[in-house]
C-alpha cells in the first residue's frame, strides 16, 4: 500500500477481555456519498488460522455476528434508531433494524443487500462492503452520520471482539456510545 493512502484508515482495537494471537490488526477505510458507504476491512494476521466460512453467493445470513464477521452500526447523529449490518467473509449479509437500543429484528428486504468483495493473503484479507444509504432513508442521504465499525474474529481460541471504541467492560456493539465516526453528508 502506498505511504500516502495509510493516512486514510483507521484502527479497530481489540476489547481487553477478548484474545487474539492470530490477529495482528484491524483497520478499516470509510468513504461516503449521498447514496453508499463504502467499508474496507483490512485484517492483518495468520489468515490460516482464522476460521471463515466458505465463500457463497450473496444471500442474507442469520446470527452471522456468532463467527468471523465485520459490522457496520449506523444511525443519524442525535436520532436513536439505528441499523446493524453484517458482512461474512462468505459474502453472506444481515441487516438488522433498531429503533432503540437492541430494540430490533433483521430485514429480510434482498434490495438492501450491500455489495461485497473479498480479497485474501496468507498473511492479510481485505473486505469490502457497500452500503445503499439511498435505501435506508433520505435523512441517512442528507444527515450527519454516526457510525460504530466492527469485527469478531474466530480462532481456535474463540471469538475476539474489535472495534474503534469499547465505552464498557463488556464487549457491547450496540452501546451508542461506540458509534465515535462522524460522516459529514456531501
């Protein structure tokens, strides 16, 4: 990669309850338009080690979040509800509906699906994920966003939990207190 595009990604942190001898470092790069958000994962480790699933078709998944995944919780700044969005490695999705804290099911809408890409190394993985705003709302369009960005990790070792910011002693995604990225609209 570039000198000039290391400037562009940010680092996901391992929750301190959580291990991980596998993973060296999650970062991810955020781009935003009126209509997508565009998400890259970039996992640094032993990718042998990891457990993902097998790539499929993109369909929607269920409990995607119980092994390796990368998540997207977004929400408009000063609004309570909130999506989740899982992204498998397997390029299966989710996308869940909140209108408050862990107040929610998944849509099952096949139009919402993101789009997914997947490039891997034995010693890096990358994925990819687009997210279609113009489908959630015209205030995800036109408002300022907040968004939480995160991943669980699956080794031999369990599940280790990632994110730009852990606010409790718990690993707990969906607390508003992580969604700590600020997306202006353009």
């Amino acid at each position: 990669m570039p000198e000039s595009e290391s400037e562009n990604w940010i680092e996901l942190h391992r929750h301190p309850t959580s291990r991980s001898e596998v993973v060296r470092s999650i970062r991810a790069r955020v781009n935003r338009s009126a209509a997508k958000l565009t998400i890259t994962y970039s996992l640094r480790g032993d990718i042998e080690q990891i457990r993902l699933p097998s790539l499929s078709k993109p369909v929607i998944g269920h409990e995607l979040w119980r092994h390796t995944c990368f998540e997207a919780f977004v929400k408009v700044d000063g609004a309570a509800p909130y999506h989740e969005f899982n992204f498998a490695p397997s390029q299966e999705w989710t996308i869940y509906a909140f209108s408050g804290y862990r107040t929610g099911a998944p849509l099952s809408n096949e139009s919402m699906n993101p789009q997914i890409a997947v490039r891997s190394r034995p010693s890096e993985m990358e994925l990819d994920a687009t997210i279609k705003l113009d489908r959630l709302s015209a205030l995800h369009q036109d408002g300022v966003l907040r968004v939480g960005l995160t991943a669980l990790i699956e080794t031999g070792d369990g599940l280790s939990y990632w994110a730009l910011h852990h606010p409790t002693d718990k690993p707990d995604f969906h607390n508003p207190e992580s969604f700590v990225l600020l997306l202006d609209p353009l």
